[in-house]
C-alpha cells in the first residue's frame, strides 16, 4: 500500500512539472515480473547468495506467448539464457523495449528458458546484515561482479534448472564481468556452452583522455566522497529534476541530456526511440564510485588490470587465456565508447588462444552507438532476431 502511495504522489508531482514536456509512461515505475506478466510472459524471481553476502534478484522468463502454459514445469528440457547487464543498467533492460524488440522476449519465444541478471549495486540487489547506507556496501567493481555476482548467479540456475551449462550473454560491463570470472573462477569455463559480448568493455584506451580529465584533473569522485555522496546514486528527486528539465525537451535536436549521451555513447539520431527516453532514463540504476574509478584504471593504463591497490596502484593483468569456451563479439560501427578498434584487440587476442568464434558488427546500421544494443528503435530487427538465430547456431555447434 505504502509503495503505491508514494508512486502515485511521485507520478502525480512529476506530472505536474513535467507532464507539459511529456507524460512520463507507466512503465517507467513497474517492476521487472510486471513488465514481463504485461508483455503476457510467464515471471519468475529467484535470488542468488554471493558468498560475500550479497543478494542478488534473478528474473526468469521460462516460456514464451506462444508456448502452452501448464502449471509449473514449462521451462522443463529448455536451454537456459543467462543474460547480464551493464554499468547503470539491471534485468530490466532486456525487457523494457516489449515483447517484438527486447532480447529476453524474443529468446523466450525461440524457445529458451531466459534469465536475467542482476549485479551487486542496482536496486534489485541486497546485502545480508549492510544497507546502502553503509560506505561499505559500495566497495566493489566489475573485480567483485565476477568473481562473486556471476558464479552465484550461475550457480542458482544450474541448481534451479538441473542444467549443467548455460550460454551467457553480456552487454557492456556485464561482458567485463564475464572476463574476470574466467580469469579468477576459471572452473567456471565448465558451466558455461559459449559466451556473447555485446559492446564488450575490456579495452578503452579511447576514453583515456576523459578518463584522466575526470579522475585526475577534476578529481570528481573524490569530491563527490569528500561531500558525503557514497555512491553514484541520482537521488530520485534530481533524476526527476533532470527528466523534466534537461531531458524533457519535445525535440531531440533540443534535448541536452541527448547530446551529452551521443557524447559518449556515438551520435544515432535515427534509432533513438524518443518515446521511450524518459522511461529508459528514469529506470536508470546506481553505481560505486570504484565501478566508474576501475574502468578509469583500464581506460588510462590501457591494461586490462585487476582494482588492486587502487586507480594509481599496481597493475595487475586479468588473465584472458583463462577463457575456454568460444566466443561471439558484437561491435557498433558508431560506439564511441567500446570502439571497434579496442573490440579488435580483444578479438586477436582472444584468436591467439584459439577461443574466437566470431567477431563482427552487431548489425549494419552505420550508426549503431553504444546504447542501441538495448534501447535501439529497431533493435528487435537489427539486433536480437539475428542474435538468436546465432545463439541457436553457438546450441548446436556446442550443445549438450
Ligand atoms: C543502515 O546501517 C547503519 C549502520 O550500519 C544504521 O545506522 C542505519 O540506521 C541503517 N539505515 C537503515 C535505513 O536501515
Ligand atoms: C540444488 O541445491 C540443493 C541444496 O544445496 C541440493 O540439495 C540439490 O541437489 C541441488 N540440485 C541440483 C539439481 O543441483
Ligand atoms: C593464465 O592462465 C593459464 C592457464 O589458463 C596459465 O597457463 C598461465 O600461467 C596464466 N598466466 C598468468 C600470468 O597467471
Ligand atoms: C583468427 O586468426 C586467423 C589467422 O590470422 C584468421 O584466419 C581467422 O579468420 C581469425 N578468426 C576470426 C574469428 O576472426
């Protein structure tokens, strides 16, 4: 009752500011097993238990529309997806789009018993005995997604499903956590049939010259700390400030938010569905400081190296030759923050050790920037209907 009444005050507070700009959509406050029931999917949650105490929420999709719909048992024999978000992101990204664009949906109706991850961090994630007020709650990075967040996430679905291998898709830093699990779990190679990385975020010596800027000159995230902010988390009130203010412009030529985004994302003027902006904006989820400060040290160091003794400490290489399940990498010829050419190094590298499977665009769309693998337009036609046939091809060639 409580939660309904503080969203119907918030809707109806940031309607009236903000509903001239634009009516901010329903699904901008519904919960993932929501979203999914809506769309006419079966919802499951489960919850994963790191061993470092951290409960993460696992939101499954164990059978598409079109499959019949008996009590219990409808994921029985299926394949199981494991899908795993990137840096401000959560579960909620592959299902926001609806049913005829995002990944989960279409993976669902292919057949596939679909699971959706959730990192340490986001809103779908607790610790057992810290809260988010605590500073220590946010001591982690993509170190600790995949050394801990991943293998359990896993783990729990193997145990649910009684599978013994799942195919794991990553976007973005859920890419990055795939990496260093193999490099520090690597007993996990044996749970896992192929691995697909969307936008994979392992070099980004590109951003080196942003990442100095911010980390070093401006020093921002330790003047953030310095004022008390433990996290990276937009209070909902300045996230709503921002949706009507600087994001709530009706062209999006216009638009501020837009332009700083295209920044860093890559510039894609024509797949950004406007209709969803606020939507997609106000979903946005919180990070730690030390996510944004390690990939600082990744993108200024050109290594792809361990937190260790922190952004200016040692340098220590997570070990990609560690990877032993093949892998597919999908680059967007406009991404301007996992550009092609530091895909590229990963993919040779990758090559040498003979674990390569592919690498090419996610799709032909010239302008296919950072951000589009999961709030594209079009990303069900340009993206995801021919990822499954791929991921359908990755089954048969390595299936069990
Ligand atoms: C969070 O934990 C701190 C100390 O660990 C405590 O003082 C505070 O009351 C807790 N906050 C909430 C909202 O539970
Ligand atoms: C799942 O875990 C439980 C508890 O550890 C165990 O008893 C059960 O055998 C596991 N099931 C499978 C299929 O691995
Ligand atoms: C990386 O892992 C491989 C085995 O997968 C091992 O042979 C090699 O010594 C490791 N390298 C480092 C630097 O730990
Ligand atoms: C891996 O390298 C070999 C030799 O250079 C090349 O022929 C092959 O096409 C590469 N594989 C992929 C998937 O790019």
């Amino acid at each position: 009752m409580g939660a309904v009444k503080i969203t119907l005050v918030l809707t109806i507070s940031v309607c009236f500011k903000f509903c001239e700009a634009q009516m901010l959509r329903t699904e901008a406050y519904a919960t993932v097993p929501q979203l999914i029931t809506k769309a006419g999917y079966p919802a499951e949650r489960h919850r994963a238990y790191t061993t470092d105490g951290y409960i993460l929420q696992l939101h499954r999709i164990p059978a598409g529309t079109r499959s019949p719909r008996r009590s219990g048992a409808t994921a029985k024999g299926k394949k199981a997806v494991l899908i795993v978000h990137g840096l401000l992101g959560s579960s909620s990204d592959f299902v926001i789009m609806g049913p005829e664009r995002s990944l989960a949906f279409i993976l669902a109706d292919a057949g596939y018993d679909v699971w959706l991850g959730n990192l340490r961090g986001n809103l779908h994630t607790i610790h057992q005995s810290m809260n988010r007020s605590d500073p220590q709650f946010w001591e982690f990075s993509f170190h600790e997604h995949g050394k801990y967040d991943a293998p359990a996430m896993i783990d729990r679905i193997l145990n649910i499903t009684g599978l013994s291998k799942l195919l794991y898709v990553g976007y973005s830093m859920g890419t990055t956590t795939f990496f260093t699990m193999m490099s520090e779990r690597p007993e996990y190679n044996s749970k896992i049939i192929a691995f697909v990385g969307l936008a994979p975020a392992v070099y980004l010596d590109n951003v080196k010259d942003f990442a100095l800027l911010t980390l070093k000159t401006m020093d921002i995230v330790n003047v953030m700390r310095s004022r008390g902010m433990i996290s990276a988390t937009v209070a909902p009130e300045l996230m709503q400030w921002m949706v009507g203010s600087m994001c709530g412009a009706r062209t999006p030529q216009e638009d501020v938010c837009l332009r700083m985004t295209y920044a860093i994302v890559g510039e894609d003027y024509e797949q950004t569905d406007w209709t969803m902006s606020q939507t997609i904006l106000s979903r946005f989820q919180p990070a730690s400081w030390r996510q944004l400060e390690h990939f600082g040290k990744i993108a200024i160091t050109g290594v792809f190296t361990s937190w260790e003794d922190g952004l200016w400490g040692k340098v220590k290489t997570y070990n990609l030759t560690n990877v032993k399940v093949p892998v597919t990498l999908l680059y967007g010829k406009n991404d301007q923050l996992t550009q092609t050419s530091q895909i590229m190094r990963l993919a040779d590298q990758l090559n040498e050790t003979g674990v390569l499977e592919d690498i090419r665009p996610g799709c032909s769309w010239p302008k296919f920037n950072h951000l589009d693998f999961v709030f594209a337009k079009d990303v069900g036609t340009l993206l995801n209907k021919p990822l499954v046939k791929h991921i359908n091809k990755l089954y048969n060639k390595y299936g069990i």
